[in-house]
C-alpha cells in the first residue's frame, strides 16, 4: 500500500515514515501543501495523511481542491487537539477521518488501516472525455466495447491530460508531475509517451486528440463535425 504523507515538522515526519515503513507501508513524505497537492494530483496512492496547518497550502486547501478535481483517495486529517473547527470543517470538505495531535502511533497505524479498509469499498472513479473513459480504479482507457487497461506512466499521464482538459500543460511540468520532481529522465520521454497514447486514442476511434502548441504544451481537444 502506498501512502503520501504531509508534514512540516522534519522531525515528525521521520518518526510517522519510519514507523509506517516498518509496517510496510510505502510512503512519499512532502513538506509543504503544494508539494501534497502536486503529489497526489500526479501520483497513485492508497491513502493520504495531511496535516493540517502546513506552509504553502494547508491541509484543508490542498483537500478542497483534491475533492473538486474528481479525486477520491481516502484521506486523513492531522489537526491540533483543540481546533474543533478544522475537524468538522475537514470532515465537511471530504476528509475520511482526523486525528487530533499528539498521538500515539498504535492509534496513527489503527486509523491507517481502517482508511484502506475503506477505500477498497469505492466504486471505479470514472473520468470521461469526448467518447472516451478513463477508469480510475482498473487503470482502464476505453471507448464503447474497446479498451485498453494502460501501463503506469501512460495511466498517469492520460489522467493528467483528462483533469486537465482544454488546460496546455508544459513539457517541463508533464515530466515533473508524471515521472517525478527527481526524475533523471529526459524531456523527450514525454513526447515518446503523448505517441503512445495518441496511438491508443487512435484505435479507439477516439473523437478527441492530444493537441500541442509549440513552446506550450499539450493539451486534450474534441474533434467537432
């Protein structure tokens, strides 16, 4: 199971990624609320722990804007003891569950468990875009009775596109979000993947194309007439 876990305090997060770590959790430690965002918009995760008062962002504005993409990954709320407010405000903008700090880390591990316990109750978190579907759970790029269930990078690649349709994403930024902030791939890796899924929009007689601009970007369009 994989996790993404926001944090400020360095010497926190080590103790929480250590003890998760030991549990055999993977985990992705961020410092900031837009480091969070940015992972959990480009990345696969099980589950989500946002603390809530975060430089940058703060927990609650990264899980707002997580729920208004369409992005279902159960999340769990870190919140001081006494901020009743944050609690109920989380809860109301679509956290799963919080919990108050400081805790003990039999509780943390207890909480985790219950959020993946819950996220294996979701129904498939569908993405639509022209003819064209896009299965969140099963990874699965479809058109009618044709489909492809696509590799990682390209899963992650056309979901980017799907959220962010008719919006010109930058070379730079596609690399960044899909293959990581310390990737050493090469800028050419994402034109080689845009061909790959511009291949698979082909077969399925797609009535939308990947689109680019030169020195923009890359972009989703709908084919008209």
């Amino acid at each position: 199971m994989k996790l993404l876990y926001a944090e400020d305090e360095p010497a926190m997060s080590e103790a929480v990624v250590d003890i998760l770590t030991y549990h055999k959790y993977i985990v992705d430690p961020v410092y900031d609320g837009q480091a969070a965002l940015d992972y959990a918009l480009s990345g696969q995760y099980d589950g989500i722990i946002l603390d809530v008062m975060m430089p940058r962002l703060s927990g609650l504005e990264v899980l707002q804007r997580l729920r208004s993409a369409g992005r279902r990954t159960p999340v769990l709320l870190l919140t001081a003891k006494a901020e009743i407010e944050d609690q109920v405000q989380g809860l109301d903008l679509g956290a799963d569950d919080y919990l108050p700090k400081p805790f003990p880390m039999e509780l943390l591990l207890a909480r985790v468990r219950a959020l993946l316990r819950r996220r294996e109750e979701y129904t498939p978190n569908l993405l639509s875009c022209g003819n064209i579907t896009l299965n969140q759970k099963s990874c699965e790029l479809s058109c009618g009775s044709q489909s492809f269930v696509l590799p990682r990078l390209e899963y992650q690649l056309m979901e980017l596109l799907m959220l962010n349709r008719g919006i010109y994403l930058s070379t730079e930024e596609l690399l960044c979000r899909v293959w990581g902030y310390d990737t050493e791939a090469e800028l050419g890796v994402v034109w080689v993947y845009i061909s790959y899924l511009r291949r698979r929009l082909s077969a399925l007689k797609a009535d939308i194309t990947i689109a680019a601009r030169r020195n923009v970007g890359y972009t989703l369009e709908e084919h008209h007439g």
